[in-house]
C-alpha cells in the first residue's frame, strides 16, 4: 500500500491539500498531511525558535507514525518551500521512504537555506540584509506576514485557481517563520538515493523541455536529473494545482509512486552540448581583437564602420566554459557580420543567476559605449542584437532608444519575465517597453518548436507591438528550436539567419538591404 505525506509550502497548511487527499483516498493510498508548526502547528509563528529544524522534525513525525509494514512504500511530496523539510526529513530516514516528489518546487541543496528558492527577488534581497518599509515590523518580529489577495502572483502563478479557492487560500495564509527561510539546510547526500519525480507546472514557467535543453547545455549540477530514478510529469496549470486542478495532481502523484513518468537524456559526452556544435554556415576569417570582456570582429574598412552588439542569452553559470563569446553561434554571427562589413561585437555579460539581471544590462551598457568611442567605429550607427534570455535586456534600449540607435534585433528570446522568476517589481519588460519604441526597427527571429512558457513571451510581445504600432519585422524558422544556428542545420535555418543578417546590416548601414558585399553570409 501505497502511504502519500503530503507537505504544505510558504504560509500555507493542512487545508491546502483537502481535496488532493480526499482523491487519493478514494483510490485507496493512505495519506496523512504535514502541519508545519507555527503555520497550522501548536506553536505561534512569532516564536523565534521555529526553524527550518523544527519543520524537518514535523515531518519526521509523520513518518515514523507510519507503520513500517514491508509492503508500504511513503511517497514524501513537498510543495513549493515544502520540499526543504521534506527532503531534510528523507535524508534522515532514506530506508524509509520509496519516493520524494518535487510539486513545483526546487531542488534543495546541502548548506544552502530556503531563501534561495524563494522567487521573489527584491524579497530575497531585503531578508538577506538590505532594507525596505513593506512588512518591516513583521520581519522585526521575526515572520514573514502572509500576501494580500492581490499578491499571490509574487510568489508563483495563480493560474487556474478559482476565486473562490483563492480568497480561502488568503483567509487561511499564515506568517511564516523567518527561521524556517534563513536556516541552512544540513544534509548527509542519504536521500540522493531516494527515487524522486519532478511535478512541473508549466503555467508557473517550467517545462520538461527547458529542464532539457539546460541538462544539454552541460551543467554538471543537473546531471543527476538524468538518473533513471529519476522522473517528471507536467501539469498545464500555476503554482497551486491542489487549488487548481487536483484531479489531475492526483493521477500524476498515483502515476509518480508506480515509478512511471518522463525521464532525461543524458548529455552526450562525446558530441559535446548542442550550443558548441558548428554554426550552420560557412563564415569568414576575420581578426578579433578582445578588451577585457568585449570582443571586436573587425571589417576590412579604412573608415568607421557600423557595429552591431550581440548579447547572449542565460543564466550561464559563472563557471562555464568555454564562456558564451566564444560559443560558434554567437561567434559565426559575429564574422557574420564582419565579413559584411560591419564591426561584429560579443560581449561576456554577468548573467549567471536570474538576480543578474541589472549588472548584465550594465555590462551591456558599457560594452555599447567602449564600442562607440573606438575610431573604427561609426558612433552614430549601432545595432544590437540579443538573444534567448537575454531579451529582457532589450527593455532599456526599447523604452528611450538613443538616435544612435538604428536597430533593435531578436532572435528566439525571453520577452517577459516568467511567473516563477520572482521579477514582478522589474523594468526589464520588452513587451512593456515596446510602446516608447518610437520608430525602431525591431527584427525578431522566432522558432515555430519553441517552447511553449517562452513563445507566449513572444506572442504577449508582438500584442503589445501591434497595438502601439511599433516598427517589428518578424523572420519566422517553422521548424526551428532554440539555439536553431547549431542544432537544426537546414536549409530553413540557413534562409532565415541569412535573412536576418541583411535586415540588421541593412538598418545599420542604412541602405535597408545591407552592403551587398556577399563575403559574410556563407554558402554551406
């Protein structure tokens, strides 16, 4: 039999999971939910000794109160915060538990505390020690006061969730103890024995797809995501599926416990990562100069020469290497470009965790302008270019684009924050920013295999594009994923970045179809 413990998240208790339970039940699982002191438990919330501790041993209680019967598997399911005790109390009781299910949540790690995971990054900022007026005498007495009815989306989407089930879910939300956000979780690595499945709720901006495409890219910190044990389901929905569409969780929770869902595939080691396979063309060689984190492609010109920046997408981790300047699909944009006779820019920005959101438009900021000063380069004639999650920081140069300013390129890019980032309070909104655009060109490269959490990002762009008039060429690739310049290597592929190329050269240089030199647009 089958003993599902169910563990609430961030200012919420037992009553959360009533009708998720009640389902279960009635498919016969014994289920038994978590109450977190000081959110439904006997302590008040304000006691300062409630830590993340003191929730890791409400969930040992739990499951030593389950009979220890050879034929009971525990299926430990943690939401949202949830899962920092219920994974502390499974690296405790590891021979205990067959299955740990991550409900969209994160993947907590040894000596890192909960904040971490919180979404909310000007919250994270204040609670590690920066200062701000909103809940400052609650935080002073040591809780977190719970949202208004009106700020839920702060901390994941409310997408699906009935009225109704939202004024009951504010009603019911408690303060939740600082101590349980602030204290490092311990761990001994015992639970990373324990099969786990991934629950992804695609209305909150994950999917099984971006899960992918990042184990791809190589990061040694996701490789345990392709262990065999190790599986996903998704559902279409926000944060709250117990609110939003319980029926459903219940029959992915039944599924998970049978061992079944999607699993990974593996990096292929011995081909490398999709993002450092050739660029689809053949490009010139061209000199490069490099200033610091700031590489120049350079034309064969006497005169100064347009240039066009091009910013990578992320986050990257800081630690990747080869970083992305020299990844072959930015740098055969680059030579590109050079061999077209503009000044191809790359740039190494600082984007290697969602809060790097403003130092990387600073970065961008200044590459612009140590270009613009060079002697080689026309200062009045700049294009920039940006890519994947990179596009949000095309809200600045959308919202007051300077005169020097003669393009505005993207291709397959991050246009909005995703609900689960936690940048509700942020400027960087192209699709926003889109109606001070003036009469900026914009180019826009979009792939037909996107996924679906960014295409929206587009779509929601283009809206906004249209209703102000804004001046947007869209270059459609039918059958393009993202990151299309190295993976899908077709004659779709070759047409569209070749299409892009003279529409960017042409708003550069102003002649509206490029140089017509021919030298950097390949044939392969």
């Amino acid at each position: 039999m089958t003993a599902f413990i169910l563990v609430p998240g961030m200012f919420t208790g037992t009553h959360i999971w009533q009708d998720t339970a009640a389902r279960l039940t009635a498919a016969g699982a014994e289920v038994h939910t978590v109450a977190l002191t000081g959110l439904d438990g006997p302590r008040a919330a304000t006691d300062p000794a409630v830590d993340l501790e003191t929730h890791i041993a409400d969930v040992l209680a739990v499951v030593d109160s389950v009979g220890a019967a050879e034929d009971r598997r525990i299926v430990l399911v943690g939401h949202d915060y949830g899962i920092h005790p219920a994974v502390g109390a499974a690296d405790r009781r590891a021979e205990r538990i067959g299955r740990i299910v991550h409900l969209d949540s994160g993947l907590p790690r040894d000596g890192v505390p909960a904040l971490a995971a919180v979404p909310d990054q000007t919250l994270r900022d204040r609670l590690a020690g920066a200062t701000g007026a909103t809940g400052a005498a609650d935080e002073a007495r040591g809780v977190l006061p719970p949202p208004a009815l009106d700020e839920w989306p702060r901390w994941g989407s409310t997408a699906g969730v009935p009225d109704a089930a939202l004024d009951r879910l504010t009603a019911l939300a408690a303060p939740q103890p600082l101590g349980t956000l602030l204290q490092p979780l311990r761990l001994s690595g015992a639970a990373g024995a324990v099969p786990t499945t991934g629950v992804l709720c695609t209305g909150n901006g994950t999917s099984i797809e971006l899960i992918q495409m990042l184990v791809r890219l190589g990061d040694p910190a996701l490789r345990p995501l392709t262990d065999p044990r190790v599986t996903f389901f998704e559902l279409p929905t926000g944060h709250w599926p117990m609110l939003s569409c319980p029926g459903e969780l219940t029959d992915v929770l039944l599924r998970a416990a049978a061992g079944e869902g999607h699993r990974l595939e593996a990096a292929d080691d011995d081909a490398g990562p999709g993002h450092l396979q050739p660029f689809l063309m053949d490009v010139p060689d061209v000199p490069r100069e490099r200033h610091g984190n700031v590489d120049l492609y350079l034309p064969d010109a006497e005169e100064p020469r347009p240039a066009v920046v091009l910013v990578h997408g992320g986050p990257v981790p800081a630690d990747a290497r080869p970083t992305p300047r020299d990844w072959p699909g930015l740098t055969g944009y680059a030579r590109c470009l050079a061999g077209d006779g503009a000044v191809g820019v790359l740039l190494d920005h600082r984007l290697h965790d969602l809060g790097d959101y403003e130092r990387a438009a600073a970065d961008v900021a200044a590459a612009v302008e140590l270009v613009r000063a060079d002697p080689r380069v026309d200062g009045d004639r700049i294009a920039l270019w940006f890519f994947s999650g990179g596009g949000l920081i095309a809200a600045d140069w959308l919202d007051a684009p300077p005169a020097w300013l003669r393009c505005l390129a993207a291709t397959y890019p991050v246009l909005a924050p995703l609900p689960n980032w936690g940048m509700s309070e942020t400027r960087l909104r192209p699709a926003r920013a889109v109606a001070n655009a003036g009469d900026l060109p914009v180019v826009l490269t979009r792939v037909g295999l996107e996924m679906p959490e960014l295409a929206a990002t587009v779509e929601e762009f283009l809206a906004a594009a249209k209703d102000c008039g804004a001046d947007v060429e869209v270059i459609d690739v039918p059958h393009g994923h993202h990151g299309f310049e190295t993976i899908d290597v077709t004659d779709e592929s070759r047409t569209a970045v070749r299409h892009a190329l003279r529409t960017v050269l042409g708003h550069a240089f102003g002649t509206g179809t490029g140089t017509g030199t021919g030298t950097g647009t390949g044939t392969r």
